[in-house]
C-alpha cells in the first residue's frame, strides 16, 4: 500500500520523498522481504544437491497448486493436457507439464493473473526483450524487493557493499547533451545518459565522472565497450579508479572484456543473466567468468531440439519456473534464450549451482542516427504498455539517422496506439532520428534462428549484427 500511494505523487514529490528515505541504511529501506531473502540466501548458499533439490521440490509444488488453483489459464492449460499438481513427485516430473510461451502469455494476459489478489498490489510490468513478443504480467513488491535482495548479495561477492556509489550506463535515463546525468539519492547511483555518450561530449562525462569519483559503474556490455574505447582513444586508460564494473543484460564478449580491461585495469568485471520476468538468474562465480543458475530464484531446464534435457557441453534453451511470482506465475516458460550447459558443481567456489559455459541472450542491436550517435536497443528498452497491442515488432535500419519500425499488430490496435508509440519511441530515439511506423503481417525469423530486435544494414564496427 506505502508503495501504491507513493506511485499516486508527481515527479518532484516523489524526489523529495527519495532523498529523505536515503538517509536510512538501505538493509532498511530496501524493505523486509529483502533483508529476510538476503539472510535466506547467505544461510543457504553451501547446502548440498540433495538439500537443494528437496527444497526446489517444495517450493515447485507450491507454486504448482497455487497456480492450477488459483489462476483460471493454468487450471485450463493443465485440464487439457490431463496433468494436476499432485503429479509432480521428483523435479523430473515437472516435464510432464506443457510449456509456458510469450506468445501464449501475451494472448491471454488476464487469464494467467492470479485471483483473489487485490489489484493494488499488483505491479503491471512488461517486457519485449530480445524477442520483439511484448507481453504484460503482474508482480507484487515483494517480488521488487526479493530481486534486489538476489542481485546485491551476488554483487557483494564480486565487492560491492551497501551505500558505495555506482555511475549507472543503462537506458532508464534519457537526458540531453547538456544535462546528460542526474543523481538518485535513494540508492545512490549516479545516472549517465546512454544516448549522449559520444566523442563531442566524451571530455564532460569525464569530469562528472572525475568530480564524483563513483567506486563502481554499472551498466550494459555494449555501452561499457562503447566507453571504454572512448576511453582508449583519448589516451585515458587506467584514469577512472572503478573498482567494479557491474555489466548485466547483455551478453559479455571476449572482445569487450579485452577492451574493457585496458580501458579500466583495476576493475573486476562481474556480469549476471536475467530478465524482466525474473524466472532465472545466473551471476558470474566471483572465482572465475563462470555463470551460475541460482537455484533458490528459479527451476532452470536446458531441453535440446528434441525436447530432452541437454548434456554438459551441449546447448539448448533455458527454461525456467519461477519460484516466487505468486501473481502471474511463469511455469515452464520457455525464454528463447540459448545457454551451453557446464557442470552441476562449481570447482572453484564449492557451491552446487548448475554451470552455463555460454549464454545466448538479449543480443546487442545498435541504430546510428544522423549525428554519429549510438543508440544500443537495450537502452531503448520496450517494457512499456504502449505496446500492449502490438503482436510483434522489429526495428529495421538501411541509411543513418532513419530507422523503420515495423509493427504486427492485434486486434483492437488504433491510431492511438501509433501516436503512443511514436511518442515512447521518440523520447528514447532524439531529434537526429526520422522514424517510420509501418505494419507488417510477420516478422521472419533469420538464419540463427534467433530472432533480432533490429535488422541493421549499415557497416558497424560495434554490435553482433546479422546481414539480412
């Protein structure tokens, strides 16, 4: 309720409201869900498989006869395919279930909302990701606070702490070449627009950077590398003393880590894989560039082509059940995602979490506009509801400083829609870019096999691009 009323503010209020919550420690602050997830997580870290298994069961059967009783798609969903909880006796047995798709969720949203939850507590949330398939769903704040409380204890093993001060390099802000940065009290990031980070301005990221000596950097694999050969090319390596480079919603190449290294030599690289949706999460072990699928946040799978669970070095797609949506809970949801799985133990650090050698997520996807500025797809970031009529999109770039968008859309989808959008898109996109609206009946599906939120046509030296 402290956070539906606090939504119902204006802007300026809500700031007011920021600054004075971030004189409380933020292990307060942060909530009690936090803390006691954060305490769960540090007590449990070492159990053994058989422990770790028990519980998954547990929790998975919970989850299980929460959703066939209490949410209308699922109860339909398992009656057709002749299947109940009670059918889930081993983790093994959770293949007997059908999958969970985007474009299943996103057909028939309402439907997959748990009942008897008042809708105040309910956070609408919603995601394209790397699919270009927006779909909405539903978390409550104790899944907000549970997610922080997951990524800060990961990140505490690489060296963070509570109260340090981040420089953030993602797309929540926009800004403008002038006011190109904003600080937030409340979890004391100060935030740099991905949108503006070019050489014109490179020399003014500098000296905010200079003047308030943040300890860490978050941001997105292709922004850091963008930076970092910024960085390089003004003969600025090792000048920014960032302890922790927090990289996360991309996927991390070896040439970026190269770069990033000798941009920033003393700063340890930590990456993690997750999404929107929080069904899984992976963070990198902090003995090695090792991804672990954490098993106290969701039930990972890795079935190949064939259906079949996956062997050690073989790739297949992750799926996962989420074991704390309650609301709009994600059973055997199938993320699209590619991973190539590694041992069920880690070696260096002792803990019994799966391994994934490699991770094929959000790929990153870059426009150019007509003023040399890049802009990641990542930043440009489709969690909004002015999709919520759209079936499918994909961005398409021939010529720099025009891009097309091209729109599958719904049934109910009017004018309306397309000036929403535009607006949404223009804010992220600036005045150097044109941007077309056009409506297509699909969306191919390349050569990979992995579908690409851009199609980009233009010669880039940055991006993991495919040629159409």
């Amino acid at each position: 309720m402290k956070v539906a009323l606090y939504r119902l503010f204006p802007e300026p209020i809500q700031r007011i409201i920021r600054q004075g919550y971030s004189l409380i420690p933020i292990n307060l602050r942060m909530g009690r869900t936090y803390r006691t997830m954060k305490h769960f997580l540090h007590s449990h870290e070492r159990w053994g498989k058989v422990e770790i298994e028990r519980w998954q069961l547990d929790r998975m059967k919970e989850i299980l006869h929460h959703a066939y009783g209490n949410v209308p798609g699922y109860r339909q969903l398992y009656s057709e395919a002749g299947v109940k909880p009670g059918d889930l006796q081993k983790l093994g047995d959770i293949k007997n279930f059908p999958f969970v798709t985007k474009e299943l969720l996103r057909d028939n949203t309402e439907d997959f909302v748990a009942t008897g939850i008042p809708g105040w507590r309910r956070l609408y949330r919603t995601t394209g990701g790397s699919t270009g398939i927006p779909f909405g769903f539903y978390l409550l704040q104790e899944n907000i606070e549970r997610e922080f409380a997951f990524l800060h204890s990961a990140w505490e093993r690489a060296g963070w702490k509570p109260g340090d001060v981040s420089a953030v390099l993602r797309g929540a802000f926009v800004g403008d070449e002038e006011n190109f940065w904003e600080y937030d009290p409340f979890v004391n990031d100060l935030r740099l627009s991905t949108y503006y980070l070019n050489e014109k301005t490179y020399n003014k990221y500098k000296a905010k950077l200079t003047d308030a000596l943040p300890s860490h950097l978050q941001a997105y694999p292709s922004a850091a590398a963008l930076f970092a050969d910024l960085v390089l090319k003004n003969g600025d390596g090792g000048v920014f003393p960032f302890k922790l480079l927090l990289l996360g919603s991309e996927n991390l190449y070896d040439w970026q880590r190269e770069r990033i290294t000798e941009a920033f030599p003393a700063a340890r690289i930590f990456a993690w894989y997750g999404h929107a949706e929080q069904v899984l999460f992976a963070p990198m072990c902090e003995h090695s560039t090792a991804f672990h699928l954490d098993p106290f946040y969701g039930f990972a799978e890795l079935p190949g082509p064939d259906g079949s669970e996956t062997d050690e070095g073989q790739t297949g797609e992750l799926v996962g059940t989420s074991l704390w949506n309650t609301v709009t809970p994600f059973i055997r949801y199938r993320t699209m995602d590619l991973a190539t799985k590694g041992k069920t133990t880690c070696q260096k650090c002792g803990r019994n979490y799966q391994l994934l050698e490699k991770i094929e997520g959000r790929l990153q996807e870059l426009i150019v506009t007509s003023t040399g500025r890049y802009i990641s797809m990542t930043s440009i970031n489709m969690h909004s509801d002015v999709f919520d009529n759209v079936r499918q999109f994909q961005f398409r770039q021939k010529e720099a400083g025009k891009v097309t968008f091209n729109i599958v859309r719904q049934s109910g989808y009017s004018d309306r829609d397309t000036e929403n959008i535009r607006s949404e898109l223009m804010k992220k996109l600036g005045t150097d870019m044109e941007l077309d609206i056009a409506f297509v009946g699909s969306i191919e599906v390349p050569r990979s096999g992995k579908f690409r939120f851009l199609i980009q046509e233009l010669p880039l030296s940055y991006g993991d691009h495919e040629r159409p």
